[in-house]
C-alpha cells in the first residue's frame, strides 16, 4: 500500500470549493492518470482496458474502468460533492444604511453559528446568455479569496447569549459583503461585482448557482498533528476515497465504478442526485454498449457489491453520552461501519461481514458506529441508490466530531484507512 499515491487532503479540500469546484478538480485528477471524458448526450463507444468518467450536469461525476471480461463482477462506490452551506439568492442585493449584504438561503442542514464572524468566499457557475437560448454559456467561478463576513451581535448587546442564541435563516444570516455611499445605495452591486471579478459582461447575465464557503485553510491540529480541522470534510473525505480507489486499484476485471453525487444534503431527490436514475442508467448504457443484454445486466447486479460512503459521529470527547452505549467509534480508529435497523443506513449482517474481511485481511482498522436508541440520527444515499440500484450495500465512512459546522474535524489518519479500503475493493 505504500507504493500507492492518494490525494493530498489539505490541497484538495482547500480547492473543491463548491459541487462544481469538487467535479472541475476530481475530473483534473482523472484526467493525470488517464482517465477519458465522455459526453452524457453523446454515443459512446466503449473500450475494454480503458478509464473513463463523465460529468452529469456539472456538479455529479461518474468514473468506471471495465476489462475484457466484464461479467466477472460488478464494484461500486458512491459519496457526495455537496455539504450544508448558503446559496446566494436571484436579486441578491439588500441594504441596511449604507450596508451592502447578500440575501442567502440555507442549504442543508448547517450549524449556523459556525458560520459567524468567519472570512466568507463564493464559488459555482454563472449562466450567461449565448445565441442559442437552449445552450446557454455556463462559466465556473471561485472567488478565492475574502469577500464576506456574516457579524455577530456583540455581548453587550444580548447580555443572555451564552445562555444559548438561535440565528433567523432570513434576518441574521445575510453576509456583509461592502459599504456603500448614498451615490451607490441604489446600484445593482453584486451584479457589477460578478461582471468585475470574472471578466464578464453584467448585461450578459442570466443567472448563478453560488455557493457561499469558509475560506479559512485547512489544517493539521494536535501535538503529533494527529487531527485534520477544515471544512467540507462531510463529504470531500469521501470523494477523495472514492477517487483514490478508482485511480490506485489495479481493477484487473470486471466493471469497477465510483459515483460522486449532489444534492445530498437536501434528499437526493434530483436529476443528479443518488435518488435519479444516473447510475443505474449509465451502468446500463455500458453493458449494452458491450453488446449485452438487459437481461444479464440486471443478473449482474445480483452479484454485486456497493460501498457507499459518508462521513458518521465520533465519541464526543465533551458530551460522550450522545453515543450509543456499547457502539461508539473514535477518531483515528479507521473506517467506520455504519449500522441502522430502519435501514437508514444501507446494509445487512452479509455486508458487514464483507467489509470486515477486507479490512481484516489487509491490516486497515475498522469500526461500528449506531444511534443511541432514543436520538433519531442523519440519512445518506446508501438506502435511496439501492433502492433503485437493488445491489448488495454497505455504508461506511471516516468519523468526525462537529457534522455540518462550518469547520469539522476528524483523525487524519482516517483518511488513509478508507483509501486503503476503497483501493483493495478495486483491485
């Protein structure tokens, strides 16, 4: 295993600033190691031995490799690109006096007071009118530096705050991003910001998808810097897995694949989200363009195996008892095998055992992670992809402490773990 080369986490969560940053960078990888680009509305012509990924609708990715034969198994993993964040509303602008903000919705389920106080950037895609009104420019964007800052309340003015404080998605969640003079309070600000920033002219455009992020750097944290602090760990930590497996594993049969989707943290439920139809689709398309059947596709998937992957709850070092009782992963302790009866984790007793035994057999450390039975806990794509994908599935992951904060942190040596078991998957 230490031949193989796996991705730079603090690099890469330092770029993959947004779903179409996270693509735009994965698909650069790709490409480094020889992966070819396919077209999602054009034929293809598939051949075996060869890498190839295509992008769906910019912000979700799929990426296979395939041998001569390709019946002799199918291996599949999946994560997502996106994370709880705010998105930057049409007509943006708004004013308080000579203030200048942004009006945001939220997206996901983000601790909001996270969010306070931080140095704020954007990044996403601008749609600019073009000749064809069905084919309009997307161009992508990031910011990459400084732009905002969503101020707190100062102490003396809410005596009460450290009794516990709530943030109005509406009101007190709106990013400051300039001053204006009374010559400028009525000026589409933002607009001429965009145009300004990026090269683009105001008129031309459409509209946006901007995602607003953290651009504080990650970083190691701890006395033997045993601790990764950034944002977007929940899910850049597994993109990166999935990306290592794929790119490092020698694949030497059979269909192996790796879907990154968006929409996550919002129900899945898009043309590009795990809940579509994407992958069982493209999975498809490739056993027909290998002239086989419907018929020994859907056989193929009896056989099947899928990891999904998302990041689970650490042991809280401060407030332990919001872990199960017997089940309670650590940072550091390797992968995590994540377990739910309602199924709201993807998985059964063959799953776990599978898991196990790859971890086992190739000295990567593993652990369990479950609710407490009385604390209703998150959901992942794992259940709504098998669902429609009827596939053999195990949800896993690294573990982190502060899921949805703004900065969360989790065991750098974690990330190893799970390369090292999406690779061994892939072999």
């Amino acid at each position: 295993m230490e031949n193989y080369h796996f991705i730079d986490p603090l690099k890469f969560l330092s770029e993959a600033t947004s779903p179409y940053q996270t693509v735009i960078k994965s698909a650069e990888i790709l490409k480094e190691n020889g992966f070819e680009e396919l077209e999602l509305d054009q034929d293809w012509k598939l051949e075996p031995g060869t890498d190839y990924f295509v992008k769906v609708y910019g912000s979700t990715l799929v990426a296979f490799h395939f041998g001569k034969n390709l019946r002799s198994r199918l291996h599949l993993g999946a994560a997502h690109t996106d994370s709880p964040c705010l998105r930057i509303k049409p007509n943006a602008e708004t004013t308080t006096r000579n203030y200048g903000k942004l009006n945001v919705e939220v997206y996901g389920g983000m601790i909001r007071s996270t969010w306070i106080d931080r140095p704020l950037s954007l990044a996403g895609k601008i749609v600019l009118k073009s000749n064809d009104p069905y084919h309009p420019k997307t161009v992508f964007v990031d910011a990459r530096r400084p732009l905002m800052v969503i101020p707190h309340l100062a102490i003396h003015m809410n005596r009460q705050m450290n009794d516990g404080e709530s943030f109005n998605q509406q009101k007190d969640m709106l990013p400051l991003i300039t001053m204006l003079d009374g010559n400028r309070l009525s000026e589409p600000f933002f607009m001429n910001f965009l145009g300004s920033e990026f090269k683009l002219p105001v008129e031309d455009i459409f509209s946006y998808e901007l995602t607003v992020y953290p651009c504080d750097p990650p970083c190691l944290v701890g006395i033997h810097n045993e601790f990764i602090s950034g944002s977007r760990l929940d899910n850049l930590t597994s993109v990166m897995a999935c990306l290592n497996g794929i790119i490092n594993g020698s694949k030497k049969d059979g269909l192996h694949a790796v879907a990154l989707f968006d929409n996550e943290e919002v129900g899945s439920k898009s043309k590009q989200g795990a809940a579509s139809m994407v992958l069982p689709d493209i999975l498809e398309r490739i056993y027909l363009n290998q002239c086989f059947t419907t018929e020994q596709y859907l056989a193929d998937l009896g056989k099947a195996f899928f990891f999904s992957l998302d990041v689970a709850h650490a042991l809280h070092p401060n407030v332990p008892e919001k872990n199960d009782i017997t089940n309670f992963p650590v940072l550091n302790g390797g992968v995590t095998l994540k377990i739910a009866c309602s199924q709201s984790y993807a998985g059964d007793a063959e799953a776990i055992a599978i898991a196990k035994s790859l971890c086992s057999g190739h000295n990567i450390p593993c652990q369990v992670f479950l609710n407490r039975s009385d604390i209703a806990g998150g959901f992942t794509l794992g259940p709504l992809l098998s669902a429609n994908l009827p596939i053999r599935t195990m949800d896993i992951g690294v573990t982190v402490l502060g899921m949805h904060s703004a900065r969360e942190t989790m065991g750098a040596d974690d990330q190893d773990a799970i390369n090292r078991l999406m690779t061994v998957f892939f072999e």
